[in-house]
C-alpha cells in the first residue's frame, strides 16, 4: 500500500473532523451545520473554522483550474465552497463577510453553473479570495464584524464582473452608508439571524 502524502492526511481528517468532502467535490447545503444551542461565541469560533476550510477548498478549486480550464468539478466544487460559506456568515449576522462572499458567489455562479469558468476570468477570482482571506483574518474575534473601506472590494468585484460579463450594481446610498455591497438575495429563502443561548446583541 502506497503511504498517504501529508496533503493527503490533512484532507482525510479534515473529512473526518468537519464530515465534508475533499476540495473541489460539490457541498451539499447539509453540510458543516453549526450546532443552535452553541453560544454566539462558540458558534462564531465554529463559524470561523468552517470558513477558513471553505476558503482553501474554494482556492484549491481556483489552483486545479489553472492547471486544467474549464474542469466542471472544480468550477462547482468553488461555486459551492462560496456559497456555503455566504450562507453560515448571514446567518451569523455577520453582514460585511457575507455581504461581500454572496457578492462573489454570485458573480461566479452563472459560469460556475455551467462549468465554464475562462481563464481569463481566474487571475480577477484570485484576488477577490485573496481579499476574502484577509477579511476573515481582520474579521473581530468577539463580533465577526469587520470596520473596513469598501472601496478595495468594489473594485475587485467590478473587475470581475468585467471579465466574466455578468453585471454588477455599486452600493446604493444605504448599502454605502452601512459599508455594504448591493446584492440580490439569494433565490431560496436566506436562514434567519443566529439565535443560540447566548447571543449577543449588537
């Protein structure tokens, strides 16, 4: 029997810890449920777990496809990593990462869908994770808020949305006031706030 590689180590007890697939296999919306009756501060702990999981599946995906265009899986594997982890931050209330994360999805999703993410379009995807990453590392370890310009992240998603084609609305004057980005909900109905023991108000 061959033995395991590192990577491939980290990949098993990641399925093992979080009970989610390798990078780039599709998420189902099961998957990674945060527990209801955890506090607002182990939840936002869990939630942050989770998220740097999903963002290194989702860059993972954006590495695979750099080496093979177009490869459908990865491009879903990515859609679905963005996705999910959108989906925990708003129910979080955690408005400014999910704000920006559902942004990204959706600019993603139409090609993502069809599996054909060009390579043109990756470089742009980069640096909007990039950006991601650094959002969930400033991120407040007691609130989940951020207190950042959204000028950076208005332009990246504005270049993306060039090169994919797909279109892109700036921030009204009330998403602007609250440092939002303008985003369509999305097409199911969003979870509510987070409600745990303990949460907290704020």
């Amino acid at each position: 029997m061959t033995p395991f590689s590192l990577h491939e180590w980290s990949q098993a007890f990641a399925s093992y810890r979080f009970g989610v697939p390798t990078p780039c296999a599709y998420l189902t919306r099961g998957d990674l449920k945060m527990d209801t009756a955890l506090s607002f501060d182990e939840a936002l702990q869990g939630f942050m777990l989770d998220a740097q999981l999903l963002l290194t599946q989702a860059q993972e995906c954006l590495q695979h496809l750099e080496l093979i265009d177009n490869d459908p899986d990865a491009c879903h594997g990515l859609g679905n990593a963005l996705d999910s982890l959108a989906r925990k931050a708003t129910r979080l209330g955690l408005r400014e990462v999910a704000h920006y994360t559902t942004a990204l999805q959706q600019l993603l999703a139409p090609v993502c869908h069809g599996g054909h993410l060009q390579r043109e379009a990756l470089p742009a995807t980069a640096a909007c994770l990039t950006l991601l990453a650094w959002q969930l590392e400033l991120a407040d370890r007691r609130t989940g808020r951020l207190n950042l310009d959204i000028g950076e992240q208005l332009v990246l998603l504005s270049e993306l949305a060039k090169v994919v084609q797909q279109p892109f609305a700036p921030a009204c004057g009330s998403c602007d006031e609250q440092g939002s980005v303008c985003i369509p909900p999305h097409t199911d109905t969003a979870p509510p706030p987070y409600q745990g023991r303990a949460s907290r108000t704020h």
